[in-house]
C-alpha cells in the first residue's frame, strides 16, 4: 500500500467519525450536544491528571525504546500466541469493531455509548496526526505508520470507558481483550514495544476525557434492598 492510499484510508476513517457527530449534532442539538459533552472531551482533560497519563506514557515509552530489539527478537523466536489468539487480538483493536460496539452501546445506554464513542474519536485523531508526522517504520518494514499503535490505542480507550461506565464487571473481560491486542501487535511484528506503551497512554488518556463530564450511576441490587452507586472518573 502507498503511501497516498495509507493517507486516503485514514481520511476516509476520519470523514466517518465526522460524518457520524455531525449527525449526533443535528439529532440531539436541543441539549447543546457539542457543548455539553463534545467539547469539553477536547478540553476538559488536559488538566494535571490527563497530563500526568501522558507523560508517564512519554517517559515509559523512552524506557520501553531501550528493549525495543530484544523484545521483537523474543517475538520473533517463535509463535507465542498462535494464529487464532493472534487474528482474535487484532481484530478487537480494530476501529470497525469498536465503533459499532459504541453504537450498539447508544442504543441502550446513550449517555456512555457517546462518551465511548467520543473518547475513539479523539484518540484515532490523535493517532493519525502522530502517525503521519513522525513516520517510523513498522518492524517488519510494511510503512512507516508504527508510531504509536492505532490498534493498541483504540483498545485501551475503549476499555477504559467501559470500565469507568460499569465498573470491575466490564473492565475485566475488556482489558484481558486488550492485552491480547497489544501481544498480537508484537506477535505479527507490527510494532516496536515503545509504539505500544505510548499507544496504552494515548487510549487512557482519552477515554477519561471523554468520560470526565459524564456522571455515572450504577443499580445495585441485594438480597434485602437496592441502590445507586455514583462515581466518576479519576
């Protein structure tokens, strides 16, 4: 694939995801939509703790870089996954597959299906500007689109916005799937260990963007009465 074809494909990624708020834009405009909740995913995180994500993924990523070889010779050794985990992994990082797992989530839970959805669309945004601007190439010399992992990135943001929407229940079986996404990047070579960690931050980073202006309550049922649990992310 060329590189104007990579450029093309993302575009067309991006086109979608504006295509798709622009109709959420129309469809909830009598709530102030984009100012509500748009908005302040784009703003309201960069404060100290979104900050402190980043550059914690910056400065582990720096460390990573140091075993960047080693690890991909460790890989590259032999299958550590086999091709099924491998196929399975991947596929959970994808964007197609997070998307319409956000839109069936709106169709039930509209309030955290947007704030999933919004915390994708920034961290693809995010991705696509780094990858286009630093250009390094992949460990199996594919393109030069290694840096940082969209698939590992995408993972985590979705992740993290079930987590802080359902709690333990969903961040258990979320984030075993995303270690299995970011093992399946180091298994088919696509990525040097530093891409991922950076990619791990990028994805935390945006999903509580994206989720600090949503509040979230959450039934909880005993034997002798029930409740609201209210909590929020960090």
């Amino acid at each position: 694939m060329s590189a104007m074809e990579r450029v093309s494909k993302s575009l067309k990624f991006i086109i979608i995801y504006v295509a798709l708020f622009s109709g959420m834009n129309s469809l909830f405009a009598q709530t102030k939509y984009v100012e509500s909740h748009l908005k302040p995913t784009f703003t309201d995180g960069w404060d100290t703790g979104g900050l402190l994500i980043l550059g914690t993924g910056t400065v582990l990523g720096i460390a990573a870089h140091q075993y960047d070889d080693k690890v991909k010779r460790w890989f590259n050794k032999e299958s550590r996954l086999g091709s099924g985990l491998t196929d399975f992994g991947n596929s959970f990082g994808t964007r197609y597959v997070n998307i319409v797992a956000a839109g069936i989530q709106m169709i039930w839970d509209r309030s955290n299906g947007l704030s999933h959805l919004e915390g994708l669309l920034g961290t693809n945004l995010m991705v696509f500007m780094m990858k286009k601007s630093i250009n390094r190439t992949r460990p199996n010399g594919e393109n030069e689109d290694s840096f940082p992992s969209g698939h590992t990135s995408t993972a985590f943001a979705s992740s993290g916005s079930l987590s802080y929407a359902y709690g333990w229940k969903a961040a258990i079986p979320a984030y075993t799937l995303t270690t299995l996404t970011l093992l399946a990047r180091l298994e088919d070579n696509k990525h040097w260990l530093s891409d991922l960690v950076v990619a791990t931050s990028i994805g935390v980073f945006w999903a509580r963007s994206s989720g600090i202006h949503h509040h979230y309550l959450t039934p909880l049922i005993f034997n002798e009465g029930g409740g609201i649990q209210f909590s929020a992310p960090f």
